[in-house]
C-alpha cells in the first residue's frame, strides 16, 4: 500500500503558471507573457468540480439516506464534535431545511469548504471555526443554490438534434441558449462574490491536480490495478488519492475512540478532528462524480481546462469499476442533477459507514485495526502545494494485514466510482481548449463614427473607416468561468478611413476641389492597440508589479480581482441568448498615428478674410472602447474566431501643422476632434 503527500512547490510554480504555459514560446510572445506574470501571476479559472451547494447536497444526502441507526450515532458524534464551539457548528449536522444566510455551519458544508476554501483538513478546522469570512461563504452558496435551482439543464443549442425546420425548434434553440446565459451569470455572481470574501479562492483549487482522477494508462487495467496507481509512490495528485489520505485519517482516529478511554474534552476533540479529516476526504471523493474531473486531467493549461468545461456542461457517459453493462451521463459542476447528486451520495455514505462502524465497534467484513497513535487533530496535509504523492511511514512500515484492511475498504468505495477516461493515446476522449496562453493572431474591423467637427470650423459629420492588425498577446479569457477578461495583447497595423461627410466651414468651395473642401480627408494611418484588465485603475496592475516582490499573495489576489472585473466589478461579462456583453473601458486604448507615410492635408479660412489655406498637418488618435458585445465565438483546437461589436469614443489630436499655400500666410489653429462610434471586429488568434 503506498500513500500520499507530495513535493512541495510554490503555487506560483504551478502546471498552470502562465511562465510554464509561455516557457517555450516566440520571443515576442514570451515578452508579453511575463509582462503578464507581473500583473496576472496567479490568475487561473478556478477548476473546482461541484460548486459549493452542490456539494453540500451531495453530503445531506447521504447522511438522510444513513439507516436509522447510523444516522443516530452520526447525529452523536457531531453532538460531541460541537463541544465549546456551539454557536458556530450548527445544531444539526446535516440540515436540508437550512435557509439564506446561514449563522453557523453544519457538517455537510465541510465537504464543500474542504479543498476550495482550505487546502487541509487543519485549516478548514481553522477556517470554520475562527473566521468571519466563511459564513458569508455560506451565504454566496445558499443563494447560488437558489438562483441554480431556478434554470434548467437543457443540452448545449449545437447539440440539440435537427437543425431548427419548425417553431418549436426555434423555441427550443432559444431556451437553450437562455438557461445556458442564466447559469452562467448566476455562477459568476457567484464566484466573484466568492473571490471578495475569500480572496485566495480563485488560486487555490487551480493549484493541482487534487480535484482530478488520474487518466487511466490503458484500457486493460483492473479497479484493482488503477487503485494503487492512485496512491503509488510519485503519482501526480489526484482525488482519490487525497481521498484515501484523509479517510484514512479519519478511521484511525475512529479506531481510538472504539478501544480508548477518554475525558469530555479529550473525547470531543477527537471526535472533531475525525469527522473534520472524512468531510476533507469527501470533498475529493465527490470530485470524481464530476463529468469534468472524469475525462482526465493531462494536457497543458488551455486543454485542461477547456476539457474540464465543456464535459461539465455537455455531460460525460461512464461505467463504474463496480462492474455491469450499464452506462450512466453524469454532469459537472454548476450542472448537478438529482440523479448525479444520488450516484455521488451513494459513495459517501458507504464511506460514511465505514467510518461510523469502526468508530462505535460494529462487526465489519473486514476489521480495520486499532492505531493508539492516531493524532486528536485534523491533518495538514496541504493539498494545494504538493503535487506528487510520497510515503507514508505509518502505512508502508505496517504489518500486510493492516495494508490489507485498509485496501479493503478503500475497494469498496472505489467500486462505486466512474472509470475515468484513457491517458494520450488511441481511444483518449476528445480534448477542447480554452483561451489560455500566448498567441498570434489578425484583427479586421470596419467603423462608422459621428465627428463633432473637422480640424479647422466646421459642423459635425461622419466617418467611415477599416483597418488590419497583427496581435501578439496571452489569452487568459474567463478566468473565472465566461464572466472575467484576462486578456492582454498588443496590436499593430494599418488604417483606412473615408472622407468625412461634412465639408469645411467658411471657405467658398471655389477655392477647393477634390478631397480638400471636406472637414476630414481621406487619409491612411498607423494603428496600434494595447489590452490588458485594471484593478481600479487602468494601468495598475503594471504600477503595482514591485508589490509582488514584497507580499505576493496580497498581489495575486488583486490580480485576480482585476481579471474578473476589477474591484468595482461592472466590467464582468453578461451572457445573454444572443452573445456576452461586457463594459470595457479602460481596459483597451487604441493610438493612432496619422501622416506616418507623409503629411495630410486640410483647407483652413484665410485669416482676416484672405484667401484659404492649405495646412499640412499630422495627428494622433486614441480611442476607447467602452461597451463590447461578442456576438460569435468559435474556438477550434489551436484557433479562435469572434466576431464583436464595440461602442468606443475618441479624441483625435492635430500637431506638426504648418501653412503651405499661400506662401507666408499666418499659422492655422487645428482643434481636437471628439467622435463616438461603433466598430465591427473580426478577431482570429492562433494558439501554438
């Protein structure tokens, strides 16, 4: 029997590091990465598997389904669990009937505290018991709950069958895309709400495998087999190997209060760290009910992630290492249905069990033996720094019958887990990426913007105009699910535009023809466009780099912050049935430099009622889009296309003017031009 723990690494070392993602990349791409590492070092999609209530479901569940006379001694234990702590553990342990904002926590939200807001049984003790913080967890979770609970899992609209011939399959296209929307904004009510209470929530659950079941090497492997690969020596991390750390914990405790005497206080505290180590292992254990969690966790930054979203929503069809012929479609987190959250309680409660029996002495198929030595406090094992799995000294050094309980009851629960999916090779599940890590990439736009005026007196007009890009950046799109940006690039390219409609004040038209009479030629330019998410302040996160050297978590978290809408957070995205809408400002300013390739030309009057003149001139325009609609996203396996719609504003300002005709005419005023327009963008990026 080998056991777990892990090499301690720095979670800013983690798989999913942008520095990791960008080590290999074109220079150019590299160069923008770790300018994001700076100001987005710990940004990540939190791949949690069920969210918070879902979890918390799946633990009521099982305890309401114990046999009555377990469910007794469940409800005693966490009598004696709550000893000196009563007003902040809940009366009972497992309250179906529990309603918004919560002023205690029960048992069965342990599980859901456990690994997303705690990276040990230890701290999550801590966490439950001394913050202030966690109860208003608790409460974001009751209301996503309810928010969840009012949209219904419909399959993806691409795939719903047919193609829409009638009314109904209109209908049913639309109602699709809607409780898709839905769900996607009530999660990201969430997790943002989440994130301000627990600022390290979005780093925590992407800092390892554990919420994941390791790829199967082959399609030959027994439960058996697949069983001690999972808690082998060196093994990455996985969930039901810090399962098995945890629920061993907990049975060793249960053993000692089996065989030992103790006083009130000692008993109590005892029966705590137990029932706080086995909702720690739950947590793991209900992970691999998750249809994300199932199809494997190999890949780089963008499959893993990519893969653990679209299965989560479009469902996953398994087998159980129990045996039968009968497949099951289970759903990921955000998506839990009754009959996901019944096959998932059905393992914990066999786990439960186990841990129930050994600790009050029932006669058990197999006798899990007595460990005196077995710690009264919950374990530290910290998930989120270690990734791979060591020895453990209390099993490896036992006798081959104590190896052999606990391998019993570890195969009992694993029979009743899903089969994950195969390892890279013939027959793996397909893989889907996301937006994450370096790319190349070509912008097209076309616009249209009102003018209040030209250079020189004029009334206000329009102007038309295009323009093509090259874009080098990182994408770090939805970095909590589809509701943050975390994209940064820079672009560069050239522009286009019309003449403007509107002509120039003062000046009889006799004195001009062709492209001069107009209060804007026609002229070409230079573009250049910088992206990249704020903190309060576009730039900041830049300005506050150095603060990373000196506390690093304070900096991811506003990092974090920043990618999911800022501090104010108005500039998360909104899914709609007809596409994402985001308030953007300053997060994107585009410079443009026109009269690069040769001075453009404007008629300005002539002073004290003198002939026109003829002023050369260059200008420099900044433009700042403020609301963005993504109407179309279509992501490939290393491309990306979307097409958006941008309301943006601009101040186009003249410089460099001079007068050449007539000759010795006085110098012309230029003045600035303010515009607001509507852009059509074409955005496509290529991810190496």
């Amino acid at each position: 029997m080998c056991t777990l723990a892990g090499l301690k690494y720095r979670a800013m070392k983690r798989l999913a590091s942008p520095v990791n993602v960008l080590h290999n990349s074109p220079p150019a791409a590299r160069w923008i990465g770790y300018l994001l590492t700076l100001a987005l070092a710990a940004v990540a999609e939190p791949v949690t598997a069920w969210v918070y209530p879902e979890h918390r479901d799946i633990a009521v569940l099982a305890v309401e389904t114990l046999d009555p006379g377990r469910r007794a001694q469940f409800d005693d234990f966490w009598h004696a669990a709550r000893g000196a702590h009563e007003s902040r553990l809940c009366e009972f342990g497992a309250d179906s009937r529990q309603a918004l904002a919560p002023s205690c926590i029960d048992w069965a939200a342990l599980s859901a505290i456990a690994g997303d807001h705690s990276c040990s049984a230890a701290e999550m003790t801590a966490t439950v018991l001394e913050s202030q913080w966690i109860l208003s967890v608790a409460d974001i979770a009751a209301r996503l709950k309810v928010d969840l609970a009012r949209i219904q899992i419909r399959p993806r609209p691409e795939e719903l069958p047919g193609s829409p011939e009638t009314i109904a399959d209109v209908r049913r296209l639309v109602e699709s895309a809607s409780d898709r929307a839905a769900r996607r904004n009530a999660v990201r009510t969430a997790d943002n709400s989440l994130q301000r209470a627990d600022s390290k929530y979005a780093t925590r659950a992407y800092s390892s495998n554990a919420h994941f079941l390791l790829a199967r090497p082959h399609t030959g492997i027994s439960a058996e087999e697949y069983g001690q690969l999972t808690l082998r020596i060196g093994s990455r991390i996985n969930a039901l190997g810090v399962y098995a750390w945890f629920h061993l914990d907990a049975l060793q405790q249960a053993t000692r209060l089996a065989h030992g005497q103790f006083s009130t206080d000692e008993r109590q505290a005892l029966v705590r760290a137990m029932l706080f180590d086995e909702a720690f292992a739950l947590h793991f254990l209900e992970d691999s009910f998750s249809a994300g969690h199932i199809a494997g966790s190999w890949g780089n930054a963008s499959q893993r992630q990519g893969t653990h979203d679209y299965y989560n929503e479009a469902g996953l069809e398994v087998f159980f290492w129990r045996g039968g012929n009968q497949s099951v479609v289970l759903m990921g987190d955000a998506h839990m249905r009754p009959e996901d959250a019944e096959r998932a309680a059905a393992a914990v409660r066999i786990s439960l069990e186990q841990l129930l029996d050994t600790a009050t002495g029932r006669k058990r198929a197999t006798e899990f033996p007595h460990s005196p030595a077995a710690p009264a406090q919950p374990d530290g094992f910290n998930v989120c720094l270690n990734q791979r799995l060591i020895d453990r000294a209390d099993i490896t050094a036992a006798p081959q019958a104590y190896k052999q309980a606990v391998l019993a009851d570890l195969g009992e629960v694993l029979g009743q887990t899903p089969i994950p999916g195969l390892a890279p090779g013939l027959g793996a599940l397909p893989r889907f990426r996301s937006e994450i890590g370096p790319f190349l990439g070509l912008a097209g736009s076309m616009d249209g913007r009102w003018i209040d005026g030209g250079f020189t007196p004029s009334e206000g007009g329009f102007v038309a105009g295009v323009d093509l890009a090259v874009r080098v950046g990182v994408g770090l799109d939805g970095v909590m699910r589809d509701s943050g940006d975390g994209l940064t690039f820079l672009s560069v390219g050239f522009r286009g535009d019309t003449r403007s409609t509107n002509s120039v004040g003062g000046i009889d038209s006799s004195e001009a023809g062709g492209n001069s009479i107009f209060a804007i030629p026609s002229r070409t330019a230079v573009s250049t466009r910088l992206r990249m998410p704020f903190y309060l302040i576009p730039g900041d996160l830049v300005l506050l780099a150095p603060l990373y050297f000196i506390a690093p978590e304070r900096y991811e978290a506003i990092a974090v912050t920043a990618a999911n809408g800022g501090v104010i957070p108005w500039q998360s995205g909104f899914a709609s049935r007809f596409g994402r809408f985001q308030f953007v400002l300053g997060r994107e300013l585009g410079v443009t430099f026109y009269g690069i390739s040769g001075r453009d030309r404007v008629l300005a009057p002539g002073a004290a009622g003198g002939p026109a003149r003829v002023v050369e001139y260059k200008s420099t325009a900044l433009d700042l889009p403020i609301l963005e609609y993504r109407a179309y996203r279509s992501f490939s396996s290393n491309q990306s296309s979307t097409v958006l719609f941008q309301l943006f504003t601009s101040l186009d300002m003249p410089h460099s003017a001079s007068v050449i005709s007539p000759p010795g005419a006085l110098p012309a005023d230029l003045r600035d031009i303010w515009s607001v327009g509507i852009r059509l963008v074409f955005d496509w990026r290529y991810y190496p």
